[in-house]
C-alpha cells in the first residue's frame, strides 16, 4: 500500500492542533479514554490504577456488568467494535514484549478513529504505562 504524501502536511500545524484546545473530544470519547486506562492498567497488574479507573468509570455510568466483563472483551458483546478496537491497541501498546504495534490493529483502529483520536489513545495508553512503571 502506497501513502501518497499530502500537499498541504503542516507538520507544527497539526503538532499545535493536537496540544491546544482546539481538539476537543465528544464525551463518549473521554469514557473511551478511560477505559483505555483501564484495560492498559489491567494488561500490567496495576490493582492501584484498575480501582481508579473503575471508579471514573462507575461516575460516568458505567454499568457493573461491563467493568466485569473486561477480560472477555474480545468476546463481550457489551463491547463494542469502536471500544474493541481501543482495547486492543492499548493491549498491544501496554505488553512489554511488543516491539511496534501490529499493522493491524492500526489498520482496525482507522476504520473506528481520527489521527487526533488515535494519538490522544496512544498518549493516553503511554501515560498509564509510565505511571505504572514509575511507581
């Protein structure tokens, strides 16, 4: 697959788009965040992280059921495929042995997210990790 380069690529553009507030993500995308956070906190063990997690989740109405249903996510149909495909990519991102993150698993989370989306995931998946790893 060839990526034709884009004429009007701004490179500070796009940098000082995603960290100004310009970005800013409907709420369904915050919950996403969080459960991102949480599943990166679930692949590394992280008890402090899974209970803070869990209780953001819990504020923002999330049910019992689904929080329970974390480690069956692939085959959870309380998931969705736009959470499924987060859920995976902070899988992939969060397992120490994983060198670069699958084609893949990139190629799924396109179809389901923006660049800007994307990002804020992978950054979001960055910072549990490194939380988790600091302490």
């Amino acid at each position: 697959m060839k990526i034709e380069p884009v004429e009007s690529y701004n490179k500070d553009r796009i940098t000082s788009t995603l960290l100004s507030n310009e970005f800013v993500p409907p709420p369904e995308f915050e919950r996403l965040l969080e459960w991102v956070g949480l599943g990166a906190s679930n692949v590394r063990k992280s008890l402090a992280c899974i209970e803070e997690y869990q209780q953001s989740l819990r504020a923002l109405g999330e049910t019992e059921q689904r929080l329970s249903e974390l480690d069956q996510w692939r085959e959870s149909p309380a998931f969705n495929k736009r959470e499924k495909s987060a859920l995976s990519l902070s899988e992939t991102i969060s397992l120490h042995d994983a060198e670069e993150v699958s084609i893949l698993i990139l190629k799924e989370a396109r179809c389901h997210f923006s660049t800007h989306q994307i990002v804020r995931l992978v950054l979001a998946v960055i910072a549990v990790n490194d939380w988790i790893d600091l302490h």
